[in-house]
C-alpha cells in the first residue's frame, strides 16, 4: 500500500490585521481539510505583516507566547477541528527582550508538540530581522506528527545547508520551509535551493513564500511556492507570483526510502572529515 501524505500549503496576501488574517488560513485550512490534506504550513510570520521591512519598536506588538499566546491556541482548535497537523510560523516573547522567529508545530489532535526557532538572523536593507529576532537556540527538532516525521527551516536559514542536514540527520521525510522573500533580493535562488536541499537531504520540502506588496515596504514578495519530491521535482505545479494560493499535493514518503537506497548519500558521508566545517 503506497504510503501517501496529501500536504498542503498556504502562500497569502497581507488583510491589514491579525483578526482577519487569522481568519483567511482557518478557511484555507477547512478546505484543504476537504480536499483530503492530512498537514499544513503558513508563512513565515503568517498571522502578521513583514514588519521587518522597517525597524521601529512599535511592531513588538505582534509578538505573543509559543504554545500559550491566542494565535497558537487558535492553531491548536483548528488543527483538532479539521484533523491536520499544523505548522504555524509566529513572531514569539519568551520573556522580556526575548523575542524569535518561530514555528510551533501542533499535531492533528490539537497537542502542542513543540516549536523550531529560526537560526539564522538577516540584517540587511528591507530585512531587518536582528532588531527584533535572537537567533534561534533549539536545535533542528524534527516531530513525530500523525502523517510523519516534520521538520522546519524559516526563510534565511535555506541559505545555510547545515540546518537542512541536520533536520535530515534528526529523521525528517517533510520540511516546511516558510519564507518571505521579494523580488529584487534572490528570486532566482527560489526554484535552485530548496530542489537542492531536498536531493541533498532526501527528503520532501514545501517552500512558502508571501505574495504582494504590503504596507510597511516596498517588498513585491513574488509566492512561487511549492513542494518538492527527494528527486528534486516539483510535485504538481508551483504556485502563482502574483496572487494568494491554496497548494494542496499528494507525497508519496516511499519515495524517500527509494531514493536513499538508490543514492545512499547518508551511507556515504564523511563526519569524521568534517571537523572543519564547524571551527569558528
């Protein structure tokens, strides 16, 4: 019996309010639920503009608490109400002055199994992440969900392969891989990095992107987004550059066991080479 995960993905436009916001992915939740989606991701601080456009203090309003703020409470009712699993990317206070880009992760039965925070921090023009975002310190944490063992790596951290590495080391078959990424910057790096990572890693990636201009920058986030298999392939079509889409695919993760026999990339590594790779 093929094991097949139907996934789905949401890239979106920016409502104006977090209310709204919310609302619009509770609905393309529902009807990937009806479409027989048995996971989901958002985008990259989906419940909130790209505040990090501008650096101005007054966007630390949209942080909250990772499991106990509304909006993961809210994910977990959704995820129960529809029997997904969720992947939910927020802007988190842990405590005062500790804020991160994060993802918590829930399980198709509402249980908070737990979050990835985001490693790698971009500090350059339209991106200024360092002024509000810590870099990430939990470690690549891949989660025993109802469809599968799923990993996260939020938008910058594609750029870095030891993340993705490591998230297969750590058992991932699918990674979500939220994003908000414009034109100008590293389109071209869109349809190139995360094919690579998934060959590299044999594993399937759903990359995420925001779509539309919105009110805090001039950033035309270009959506694109889309699943990739182990071989490298797009699963079914990538999405439009222009407008919000609902994605919802068919994996199969016998693909992924056929790949690593095939490939064997995992037999095959050096560690006892590597110690370079990690000296400051």
């Amino acid at each position: 019996m093929p094991n097949v995960v139907t996934a789905a993905l949401v890239q979106a436009t920016w409502t104006g309010d977090t209310e709204s916001m919310l609302a619009k992915h509770e609905e393309h939740a529902r009807e990937a639920a009806r479409r027989g989606a048995k996971v989901i991701g958002f985008q990259e601080v989906f419940n909130a503009p790209y505040f990090c456009q501008v650096q101005d203090a007054e966007h630390y309003r949209w942080a909250e608490a990772v499991p106990d703020g509304p909006t993961v409470r809210r994910m977990r009712d959704l995820a129960r109400e529809t029997g997904m699993v969720v992947v939910a990317p927020v802007f988190e206070v842990e405590q005062s002055g500790h804020y991160y880009n994060t993802a918590a992760v829930i399980d198709a039965d509402g249980t908070y199994l737990g979050k990835y925070r985001k490693h790698h921090i971009p500090q350059v023009k339209g991106f200024w992440e360092k002024f509000y975002f810590r870099p990430g310190n939990l470690g690549w944490p891949v989660f025993d969900t109802a469809v599968g063992r799923v990993g996260v790596y939020i938008c910058y951290d594609r750029h870095f392969p030891e993340g993705w590495r490591q998230l297969g080391l750590n058992g991932a078959q699918l990674v979500y891989n939220p994003s908000a990424t414009h034109r100008g910057l590293s389109a071209y790096l869109w349809q190139l990095e995360q094919p690579a990572a998934a060959v590299a890693n044999e594993y399937f990636v759903a990359a995420i992107n925001r779509v539309g201009v919105e009110e805090y920058g001039d950033n035309d986030f270009y959506g694109t987004s889309y699943f990739v298999d182990p071989r490298g392939r797009f699963v079914g079509e990538v999405a439009d550059d222009s407008k919000e889409e609902l994605v919802v695919r068919d994996l199969d993760f016998d693909l992924i066991d056929e790949v690593r026999q095939q490939w064997a990339f995992y037999r095959d590594r050096r560690p006892d080479a590597y110690e370079g790779l990690v000296r400051p």
